[in-house]
C-alpha cells in the first residue's frame, strides 16, 4: 500500500458521500490532482487514481440535483466575477495533450512517457472542473437576484 504523506493523511481519511456538498467534493478532486501531479510514486499514483475517480464518480452522480439552499448565499456575488474559470493551456500543452490522447484512444494502452502528460490535462481539467463548480452563479441587482448570465448578456455592448 502506498504511504501517505502526514499533510495529506486528513484528505485521505475524510469521508465522501454523494451527500457531501459538491463544493467540498470538488475541492477533494482538485486537491487528489495536483498531489497526483507532484507524487512520482506509483503505488501512490494508483491510490490517487482511485480516489479520484471515486470522487469524480459522486460529483457525476450530483450534478443533475439542485444546488443546496446553504450554498446559494455563497454563490450569489454583488458585483459580477472580474474572471471566470477558462481552460487555456499553451498551444505546447495542447498539442502534447491531444497528441497524448490520440494514442492513448488508439493503443489502448498508457506507457510510462505518456503518463505525465495525461496526469498534467488531469490536473488542468479537473482545476478547471472544480473552479466551475465553486463559481458564483448569481448576482443580486436593483431588480433583484438573477443569474449572472443573464445580466452580462443584457449589458449593451462597449462602443470605443
């Protein structure tokens, strides 16, 4: 079995339900990524590959289900996000992911080369998963509370 850090012993430990408020689910994800991203241990790999998709696999199960009433207040901002959650990896990265992808898909196989690179779109796709999920969705206005969406399209368009 793989050691644990004494850091990360608490994350490891800490129950997971598909009750848990997704916010935490999504923190758990992202923080499982990025020790997946810094630990060149394979056992440890596979058991933060492990955790990891179970994580995923509760969040998955969630997502059709309403957002719960505690977490409304801290999703609702006053003043529109100044950034939102993107995915924009250098064009490099890019390419050596879907390069990465492509053979993965193809071979059916993940070599030893690969598997930094699949680890790195991972810990990009599963930032940017949770960073999406923790993002505010609504905005209180004059009119009252609105989705943000909703308001940043009914803005008139800047003019120089």
């Amino acid at each position: 079995m793989a050691t644990i850090p004494t850091q990360n012993r608490a994350l490891f430990s800490s129950p997971l339900s598909s009750t848990t408020d997704f916010t935490v689910l999504a923190d758990h994800c992202e923080q499982f990524a990025e020790i997946l991203l810094e630990s060149s241990n394979p056992a440890q790999r596979q058991l933060l590959c492990a955790k990891l998709a179970h994580c995923l696999a509760l969040l998955q199960s969630t997502m059709e289900d309403p957002i719960p009433p505690h977490l409304v207040e801290r999703l609702t901002v006053d003043e529109p996000p100044s950034m939102s959650p993107r995915f924009e990896p250098e064009s490099d990265l890019l390419c050596e992911y879907c390069q990465v992808l492509v053979r993965l898909l193809t071979e059916r196989t993940v070599s030893q080369d690969m598997e930094p690179t699949i680890i790195g779109l991972l810990f990009e796709l599963v930032s940017y998963f949770a960073d999406e999920l923790r993002a505010p969705r609504w905005i209180r206005t004059a009119d009252g509370v609105k989705i943000i969406e909703e308001v940043e399209v009914s803005r008139e368009p800047w003019v120089p």
